[in-house]
C-alpha cells in the first residue's frame, strides 16, 4: 500500500510538472515565434523603405516630367520667334533628359526596364527634335513670308504712285483737248480741225485716261490679294488667290505695255515682276506663294 501511494504521489508530481511545464513554456514559445513574425515584418518594412518607396516616387517622377512635355509640347509647336523656340526646346529637351536618368536609375539597381518604356522614352525624343525642326522651318519660313510680303506690298505702292502719275498725265492730256475744242469753236466754222481733235480727245486721250484708271485700280486688288495671302490656311484658296492675282498681273502688263512714257514703263514693269507669282518650285524661287505653301 505504501509502494502504491508513493507511485501515485510521483505520477501527481510528473503531471504537476508538465502542466507547470505547459503553463510557464506556452508564452515564451509564442514570443519565440512572434520574434521571428517581428523580423519578417522589419525585413518586409526595409524593403519597402528601401525598393517600393523609391520605386513609387520614381513612377510619380515619370508622370510629373511626362506631364510637363505633354503641357509644353504644344507651346513649343505654337512660338513664332526663333528665342521662343529654343527656349521651349531647351526645356522640354531637359524634360527628356530626366526621364531618361530615371530609368538609367532603375536599371542601376539591378531591375530590368521595359523594353515599352524604354522606346517610350526614345519615341518622345525623336518627335521633340522633329518637332523643334519643323518650328524653326515654320519660323524662318514665316519671316522671309513677312519680307516677301513687305517687298511686295512697297513694289504695289509704287506702282501706285506710278500709276497716279499717269492717271494725272492722262487727265491733263483730256482737259487740254476739250480746252482745244472751244478755242476752235471761238477761231470759226472749221469743222475738220474740230472733228479731228474731237476724234482725238476719244479715241487717244479719254480711251488712255481709261487705261490708266483701270491700271490704278487693278493695282490696288492686287494689293488686296497679297495681304490676303499670308491668311491663308488651305491650299485651295491659296491657289484660287493666285490664279486671281496671275489673272490681274496679265491685265497690268498689258496696261503698263500702253504708257508712252518708257522709263516710266520699265521701272513699273520691274516692279510688276516683283508681286509676280513663280511657276518654278523653292528654292529656285522664293516668291510670296512658294514660302505660303512653305509655312
């Protein structure tokens, strides 16, 4: 009995034991196991400092830098002064730039990137530097419009004046006939005198006058149609334009072609082939419509 009681007595103790065992072990095995979940989530957390971070701002450095050249690039495509140009050009080119340290920067820490991001990147290049070309093409082209236009326009003016001129000379020449018709009239019944100068007055002096009147007016729409020109946004009115302008060129020629003064007719016709549009392509030929077509 006593042999009993003492194995009861050791078994009790064994169960005391392991239960103590179970009581006091179970809190240090979970913070055992709740300090290696800690390492994890630290390692996880220096990752994301370290990568997903940098990575994140780098993405919102793409959108911010590809933001500005999708803002600028019209800007750029709408200056019409050569330091406007390089101006935007400059800084959309330094837009560039940075993107494309970025993604020197991404591949420098061991990732791969995109082959579409980095012909993105590529692409956008080359359409800044296409476009920075044909600006400074529109650009050039434009100013020498603008000079082509004022030569033109001064060519007109004189014309004008030219033209004035000989409406007077014209006018002049009338009124000293009529002034001969009534002499004759107070010198007596000579009829033959008085029909000749007559059929002079008709037939020379106000048919000339008519002819230099007409000139003069033709003159002036042409003058119209080449500050019409530089307006121009479609082909087709550019080619109606000159049609038109070709059309009253013609009529000046013809016109100039009847002064009896020579000088006076060579200067104009000089001056006529100066608003003159050309048959043949730039750059053989830098007239108003060939530069139009340019810009």
């Amino acid at each position: 009995m006593p042999l009993k009681s003492s194995l009861s007595r050791a078994s009790l103790g064994r169960m005391l034991l392991m239960a103590f065992l179970v009581i006091a072990g179970l809190p240090a095995i979970t913070g055992i196991l709740g300090w290696f979940e800690l390492q994890e989530v630290a390692r996880n957390q220096t990752t994301v400092v370290t990568e997903a971070i940098p990575a994140i701002a780098e993405v919102r450095g793409f959108t911010e830098e590809s933001s500005r050249i999708v803002a600028v690039a019209p800007e750029l495509a709408a200056v019409a002064t050569e330091d406007a140009r390089r101006e935007r050009a400059a800084y959309l080119y330094a837009q560039v730039d940075a993107l494309t340290r970025r993604v020197q920067r991404y591949q420098a820490t061991g990732n791969l990137a995109p082959a579409s991001l980095s012909k993105a990147e590529s692409d956008v290049r080359g359409s800044i530097e296409l476009l920075d070309r044909l600006v400074q093409t529109r650009i050039i082209a434009t100013e020498a419009q603008e000079r082509r236009l004022t030569a033109g326009l001064a060519a007109t003016t004189e014309l004008l004046e030219i033209a004035d001129t000989l409406v007077a000379n014209a006018q002049m020449a009338t009124s000293a006939a009529i002034s001969n018709l009534y002499d004759l009239e107070s010198a007596g019944p000579d009829t033959e005198t008085r029909l000749d100068t007559l059929d002079k007055l008709i037939e020379v002096d106000l048919f000339r006058q008519g002819l230099m009147s007409e000139m003069r007016s033709h003159l002036g729409e042409a003058g119209l149609l080449l500050n019409r020109i530089v307006t121009v946004q479609d082909q087709a009115e550019l080619a109606s334009l000159q049609a038109a302008l070709e059309g009253r060129i013609d009529i000046l020629r013809r016109r100039i072609l009847a002064v009896n003064d020579p000088i006076r007719a060579e200067r104009a016709l000089s001056l006529l082939q100066m608003i003159r549009p050309s048959s043949a392509p730039p750059p053989d030929a830098e007239d108003l419509f060939n530069l139009t077509k340019g810009v």
